[in-house]
C-alpha cells in the first residue's frame, strides 16, 4: 500500500491545481478530508450513499447528524432551506465566519440522514477561501464533521489525519486536502433557529454574549 500523502491546499495556486482531483473525488461519492476556519473536516456530497461511507468512516451514531457547508446565502434557497427571522439577523453579522445555523426546511433536497432530532438542518457558510472555491465548482453544499475518531480530539494539522486515518488515505477511500496545521482549536458555535427563539446548542468559536448583540432573544451558553 503506497505512504498516504496529501493535495497541497494552502496557496491561490495549490487550492487551483487541487480543485479537480477533490471534485472528482466527491463526485464519485468518496470522503474529502479539507481545513475548515476552525479544525480540519471529512465530508462528502448529498448524496445517500456517500453520507453512509462518512457514516462508516467516522463510526457515527445513527441519532447524530451532520453539518452542511455551503459557499453563499443562495445555496440555501436552492435546497429550500429557510432562514427564519433569528437566523437571518445572525448570518448578516457573522456569516462567512465559525456559526452554524440549525435551519428548517430542505425537505424534497436535503436526505433524512442529515436532520436532527429535531427536524432541522445545520449548516455553515464557510469563510474558508478554498473550501469556497470548491463547494462553489461543485454547485451544492459539503457534509462537514470532525476528522478524527469518536471519542480522540479534533485534528487541527493535517499530519494528524494522515496518522490516524493512513489505511482509508493510501486506499484512496479519503482524499486529503493539506492546509498544514491551523490556527484554532476551537469549533464552530452553533445555534438552533427551529424553534421560538434561537437556542445554543453548542458553544463554540463566538460567545453567546456576542451573538446577542445582533439577535437579543438568543437563550443559552449564559
């Protein structure tokens, strides 16, 4: 079995030279293995069975879901995906940036697999100058979660994927993408936008103090 190795993904130019092979790489329905603004992340497209495989890899619970990347603002109406009120006053501050958005709506677009308990679905607007580039060439929305195994911490260098994950790399099951290692350790804050009012469900890289500035009837995290 070949050394696994990574795309350079840092430069304008490696991210271009990268493009092709990490779209044809999901377009077959295989994993990504990308930076995000916040750690590193496997994902893959919409697609049932390519979710299974990010399933299988990540050894994920069935009850837990997914995030969505996406490149702007009508990526969502695309998968019919609504901001609501709160949501909407939270993405003008804050999107590109590290919140994620726990949207409703999506139903004829967007697979069961990909909702919470709750019935919605979280999503991202990535600042991250590659990883939109890339969702944008592919025309839809990236699955997005942690690249490490349940229970270990987050990758924040790409040298900690390709340790961990060496067997599916070499394989060609998961394709890295290597921003080397990154500046934050911290996840993205998340905020459910499905109910009454917005709730943080998970704190994250923007305090709830912050986050109420644009959007006062926030609850949780304080």
């Amino acid at each position: 079995m070949p050394e696994p190795r990574g795309l350079p993904f840092w430069s304008q130019e490696e991210i271009g030279a990268a493009l092709g092979p990490a779209l044809a790489h999901l377009r077959e329905g295989r994993v990504l293995a990308y930076p995000t603004e916040t750690l590193y992340g496997f994902g893959t497209t919409i697609d049932n069975e390519a979710i299974e495989r990010l399933v299988t890899l990540k050894r994920r619970p069935a009850a837990k879901p997914f995030l969505l990347l996406v490149s702007d603002t009508p990526m969502l109406a695309r998968l019919g995906l609504h901001l609501t009120q709160p949501a909407a006053m939270l993405a003008a501050r804050h999107w590109p940036g590290p919140l994620t958005l726990v949207l409703p709506g999506g139903e004829r677009r967007i697979p069961d697999r990909l909702r919470g308990p709750e019935g919605g679905v979280a999503v991202r607007w990535t600042p991250h100058p590659g990883l939109q580039r890339l969702i944008a060439a592919l025309g839809d929305p990236i699955t997005s979660t942690s690249a490490n195994r349940p229970g270990e911490p987050a990758a924040t260098a790409a040298r900690e994927v390709l340790r961990d994950f060496a067997g599916p790399i070499a394989a060609g099951q998961v394709l890295l993408l290597d921003a080397g290692q990154l500046p934050t350790d911290t996840p993205s804050t998340v905020v459910d936008c499905t109910g009454r009012r917005p709730r943080v469900i998970r704190p994250g890289a923007i305090p709830a103090d912050v986050l109420r500035a644009s959007c006062p009837d926030l609850v949780g995290d304080r």
